[in-house]
C-alpha cells in the first residue's frame, strides 16, 4: 500500500474493558470511517482473543489523510481509564504463504463509483433546517379528481387548455413555477408548483373540495415521496400513438373542407358581386339615349319666335307713334 495514500492507522494501550462502541465513538472523533461495501460495515476493528475479550488493539481506516494527523497528534498519548493509549500509521505484512482463496474480491468500476459518491455525500454541508421550517413538498400542491384519462381521447388539445386554466386559477394565489398533469392517472393527477410554500397553502384551501366538471376537487401538499407518473406499457404507448395520428389527420380533413366551404363562398359571392355591376353597367347603358332624346327636345326660350299682336292675314302692323 502506498504510505502516501495510508488512511489505517494502529491503536494499542486499550484498557481491557472497553466495548465496540466506545471504541467506534473515540476514533469517529477525528474524522469519518471508511465504509466497506462488501461487508456493509465501516472499516473499524477491535481485536479480541479467543475467548471475545479486547487484546488492547485495534485498527481503524478513515476516508481522509487529514483524519489520520488528527489521531496521531490528539489521541496518541492519550490516558483512558488508566491506560496509555499509542496511535501510529498502520503497517501491513503477509503472515505465512499467500492462500489466493482469501484475497479479497475486486471492486467493479461502478462499485468504485457509487462507494466515492457515498463517500463524498459524507463531506456535503447541509444546513439544517429551522425547527418548524417548511418542507419543499409544501410548495407543491397535488389536486386529484380534475379529469378521467379518457376525457383526452378524443381531443388530445383539452391538456393544454386544461393545463392553462389551472394555472390562470392558480396565479391568483401567488407565483406559480409549473404545472403538470399526469393524463393517464386513473385518480385524475395534476401538480401546481409554487414559489413559497404559504402560497400553496393558499390555493389548497380554495381548491379542496371545489366542483370542477362535475367532481369534487381534492388538493393537499406533496409528501415529496409519491411518484405519481405512470409507466406506459409498450402496446399502450402504441395506442396513444395511434389516437394522436388520426387526431391530427381528422383535424386536418376538418381545416381542408374549412378552406374549400370557404373558397367557395367566395367564389360565389365574388360571381354574384360580378352580376350585380354587370347589371348596373347594362342600366346605365339603357338609360343613357333617354337622356339625350331629353336634352336634344328641350328647347332654349332664346330659340322661340317673337310673339307679337297681328290680324289674321299675317301682315305686320305699327303701332303709331
């Protein structure tokens, strides 16, 4: 083993009567224990003699070097009940032939990994919680019985609309971060995620027991443990595939014969529209000679002889001046 990478260190000057725990409990003082995955049990041992009583040594393995200083510097030395207790690096050395059936088993790569991350979830700072603090399952409120899975058969889009009137109910009691529905859960699952949990709070006493569709709403605050999606089985996932596509080519067939009922009404309206001038053209054709004939018979006052007093012969007579 590399020295360098030595995480075990060698306790001796145990008194005799110490226990498992109070020895767990002394060495977990100077850092954390390294987990073993094979036995599922931390790296620590107390040697005892045939008979089950403390020889007065032990070893211990800690995950970090650093673990290793501290016991040598703060336990080493160290007087319990009496006894000196001596702390070093410990040392490993094959005693008699190797026997291959007692080497250890290796580790697989994914066991490495998953053992590091356990590892380093140890070393993750967390603060705690406020006493009294809210979970993050109360910012999340579950409404049940808001639809039948069924509802969606027929018309796919009723998701979005149904999706975006809960959100509008839902914003009026604070910001809402998303919403889901779960649309193949037989109890009707849909999820309203909140900023702050009071706002949650808000729209649950709304909603609980509201009618909505005919049904009476249930909502309550997430557990943060119930998984409410629902694996669809191949033949199912096929299914809602199928209802989806001829979804889509009805909807299309419905725009198609919306396009042509709507050409040709304009059609239509643009021929009689056509008509109707023509008609008029033809009006204004005929009335146009009328009015010339009009014009052409309607004599100037200018035009009309003069007037005057006469006999019967016609002859012109003077008035004497």
């Amino acid at each position: 083993m590399d020295e360098e990478k030595n995480t075990n260190v060698y306790v001796s000057g145990l008194p005799s009567d110490i226990t498992d725990d109070e020895y767990k409990e002394m060495m977990t003082k100077y850092g954390l224990v390294m987990f073993d995955p094979i036995s599922k049990s931390p790296k620590l041992k107390l040697y005892k003699d045939e008979n089950g009583e403390p020889k007065g040594d032990g070893r211990c393995c800690y995950i970090k070097l650093e673990s290793v200083d501290l016991a040598l510097k703060l336990l080493d030395g160290y007087n319990l009940r009496g006894s000196t207790i001596h702390v070093e690096k410990a040392k490993f050395t094959m005693k008699g032939e190797f026997d291959p059936s007692k080497k250890r088993k290796k580790l697989s790569n994914k066991e490495k990994k998953k053992m590091k991350e356990k590892q380093q979830k140890l070393f993750d700072w967390r603060p705690e919680r406020a006493v009294g603090g809210r979970k993050k399952g109360d910012k999340v409120v579950i409404l049940k019985n808001m639809f039948k899975p069924t509802d969606f058969d027929e018309d796919p889009m009723l998701i979005n609309e149904l999706r975006d009137d809960v959100r509008t109910e839902a914003s009026k009691f604070g910001e809402v971060k998303n919403v889901k529905i779960f649309d193949n859960h037989p109890e009707g699952v849909m999820s309203v995620s909140f900023k702050e949990p009071e706002e949650a709070d808000a729209c649950i006493s709304a909603f609980n027991g509201r009618w909505f569709d005919k049904k009476v709403i249930t909502a309550e605050s997430w557990d943060g443990r119930t998984k409410y999606e629902i694996q669809e089985s191949e033949a199912e996932r096929d299914a809602r595939l199928n209802k989806w596509e001829k979804f889509l080519e009805n909807d299309e067939k419905k725009n198609s014969n919306s396009s042509e009922s709507s050409n040709e009404t304009e059609k239509e309206t643009n021929s009689q529209q056509s008509k109707r001038t023509e008609a008029e053209e033809a009006g204004a054709s005929d009335m146009s000679p009328q009015k010339t004939r009009d014009e052409a018979g309607s004599t100037s006052t200018s035009d009309l002889p003069s007037i005057t007093t006469g006999g019967a012969s016609g002859s012109d007579h003077s008035t004497p001046s």
